[in-house]
C-alpha cells in the first residue's frame, strides 16, 4: 500500500520541472508573447518531449480566441497539461 506522500511526489517534482522551465523562460525571454511561445515549443515539444508538435498547436489555438497575452494563456495550458489542476494552478497564481 502506498501513502499519501509517495503518490504526491511525483506530481511535486513536475511542479517543480514545470516552475523550472517557466522561471527559465521569465528571465531569458525578451521579445514578448511570441517569442516566448516559440521557446515555450522549442523547450515542451523539441527539448523535453513534453507534447507532440501537433499538441503544442492544438493548445496554442485557444489562446489566439481569448483576450490575454498568448505566452501566458499557453504557460497555463502547458501547466495543465503536464501536472493536471495543481499544475494549472501553480500558474494561474504566479500570473496574478
């Protein structure tokens, strides 16, 4: 029987993965919400196989209808995607 704290550490360490990548992408990225989506798809889908390439652009689709900075919006759904709710979540604070 596993515990509580063996099944949440693996969803820690891709919190952990995923606040790496988007501190990463915060200080080196200049250019504004389109260069940090193409370095949001060259980390998730060519570096870290994350997604497909065909995920990354079914995500960036919803972003392009919506009022907000796409590199925001795809950093939540990326955060979605790879940690379920808790991931979503850990963005949608660091974004406020």
């Amino acid at each position: 029987m596993t515990s509580t704290a063996e099944r949440a550490a693996p969803q820690r360490q891709e919190l952990r993965k995923l606040a790496g990548l988007f501190l990463k992408l915060g200080v080196i990225g200049f250019g504004g919400p389109a260069a940090h989506v193409a370095m949001m798809e060259d980390e998730v889908v060519r570096r870290r196989h994350w997604l497909t390439h065909e995920q990354f652009l079914d995500l960036l689709g919803a972003p392009n209808l919506i009022p907000d900075p796409n590199s925001t919006e795809m950093a939540i759904h990326i955060g979605h995607k790879r940690a379920g709710l808790v991931g979503l979540a850990a963005k949608l604070v660091k974004a406020k």
